[in-house]
C-alpha cells in the first residue's frame, strides 16, 4: 500500500534534500513532478526524520508537501542544476547502516558476479537476482535485486560489457541487512533503487583507471529453484544435511520442512522447523 511519493531535490551546488508527498495528497501532485525537470516549489514543511525509515540521511530534515505547495515547472532555467548526485557508502561502513530504519545508500562497485533472476524459495511467489560487486581493495559485497529490479537488470549487456573489460556499476537506493544465519552485510534494493553501469562521472572513471586485480569472468546462470506447492513442500522430507544446505532465502516467510534423522537404537526422529524468518 502507497505510504508517501519521495524523491530528492538537488540545486545549483549540488545539495540534496528528500522530499514527501503524503498518501492524502498523490493525485494532486504526482502529475507535476517528474524525475529530471527543474521546479520552484514553495510553501513546504520542514519535519523531522531521524525517527524515519527507508530515507537519505544527508540532513535530520525532510521537506514535506501541504496541500497549499506550490510546484512551478521551469521552461527556461535550470541548466546549471545537477541531475545526478551520489554519496558513495565504503563497504566497511555497511554493517553500521544494517539498522531498523534502513537508510537508504549508494554503493559502487565491479560487477564480479550476476545471479539468475529466481524465485526466493520453492513456495515463494517473490523472485530476485543476486549480483556480487568488488570495490578497490578486492573486497565483495553481495546484492539483492528483488522484483522489477532484478527482472529489469541487463544481464545480457554487463555480459558482453565484460568480455572487453571491467563494468562498472552504480547501486543507488539500496540498503544494508545483516543475515541472520550467515552473520554476512547484505545490500538490497528498494522501492528507490537506481542502477547505473558505466556512468560518465568522475567517480566511475578514476575507478576505472584505478582497478588493479584482474578482469571478473562473468557467466551466464540459468534458474536453479523448482517452484512446488505450499502442499508438496510440506510432504517432501529432507535430510539435517540438505535442511543445512538451503540458501537462507529458503526460510522466506516462515517456512516448514519435515525431517527424518537415524540416531542411536536404530529408531527414527522426526523434527518439523517451523517459522524461520529471513530479515
């Protein structure tokens, strides 16, 4: 369910602000606004966010529409307004943001890895992508593209992109989660997740010149999830080893297995694991 509209304003310094369109007032402001145009909007609410979920944290302050705002489209000026501002996060720093408000950061990285666009679990309807990106030093970080944004990632172009060198990519909007039963720092995408490859900034380029290792071979991955039933999962039986193996994104939800073991006095022992929550 729609909670608010939010977007960033940059100006002619290239400062950033996050603004919030609350539910009550969509229909009458999310026909003016559109990503890339350039606005004078007045008569807006300066609220506190540190309390806040899911937001840029480059101020303690977001501004917020009423419904006397004022938004005015400019034709004429606006030339000299960035389009595009980032604030990169250091791999290092993202257990500090793995926090239940889940600010919202911008990674960068060279694509070492892209994951098949899957279902989470066999009993799973959400379906995602995992990519793995390697910054500077070599470390690796993981990501999950979930939805739109992993179905829409151009497997085929960072494919063909990496068989003449490195591709770089941009992961704006995501944020940072610490997996319960792997004790890893997990990147994923949200609702205001932008991806960028190659971009022509600065950035990217000094990146590029400053890649030492060597190029990632990239391989094309094929869909690995056998979707089942609520049902036929229930009835299926697993081993303690193959229950071990399963991928945290297999306990999605809650989820049930059924097990059998051979213990001591050659009698058997039936455990069920119920209610696994991934976060």
């Amino acid at each position: 369910a729609l909670i608010s509209i939010d977007g960033i304003l940059l100006d002619e310094d290239g400062c950033m602000a996050q603004i919030s369109v609350p539910k009550k007032f969509e229909k009458q402001f999310c026909g003016l606004l559109s990503q890339g145009s350039a606005y004078i909007i007045s008569n807006v609410a300066a609220i506190d966010i540190r309390s806040k979920s899911y937001v840029y944290r480059h101020q303690n302050y977001m501004l917020q529409f009423k419904q006397d705002t004022k938004v005015d489209l400019l034709h004429s000026r606006g030339a000299d307004i960035p389009t595009l501002s980032l604030d990169f996060c250091p791999f290092y720093q993202l257990p500090q943001k793995a926090i239940d408000s889940k600010p919202l950061l911008d990674v960068i990285g060279v694509i070492c890895d892209v994951g098949p666009y899957d279902y989470a679990s066999q009993t799973s309807q959400h379906k995602f992508r995992k990519t793995k990106i390697r910054n500077l030093e070599e470390q690796t970080q993981e990501l999950v593209l979930w939805g739109q944004h992993g179905e829409s990632f151009d497997e085929e172009t960072v494919l063909k992109k990496s068989q003449e060198g490195i591709v770089i990519a941009i992961f704006a909007g995501v944020t940072a989660t610490l997996q319960r039963f792997t004790g890893m720092i997990q990147g994923s995408s949200s609702s205001a997740t932008q991806i960028y490859l190659d971009l022509d900034i600065p950035k990217v380029q000094k990146y590029r010149t400053s890649y030492q290792w060597k190029c990632p071979t990239l391989q094309k991955h094929l869909p690995q999830v056998k979707q089942v039933s609520p049902l036929e999962a229930a009835c299926k039986l697993y081993t303690i080893e193959e229950i071990s193996n399963l991928p945290a994104s297999s306990f999605q939800g809650g989820a049930t297995f059924s097990t059998t073991k051979h213990v001591a006095a050659n009698f058997q022992f039936h455990a069920q694991c119920t209610n696994f929550p991934l976060h």
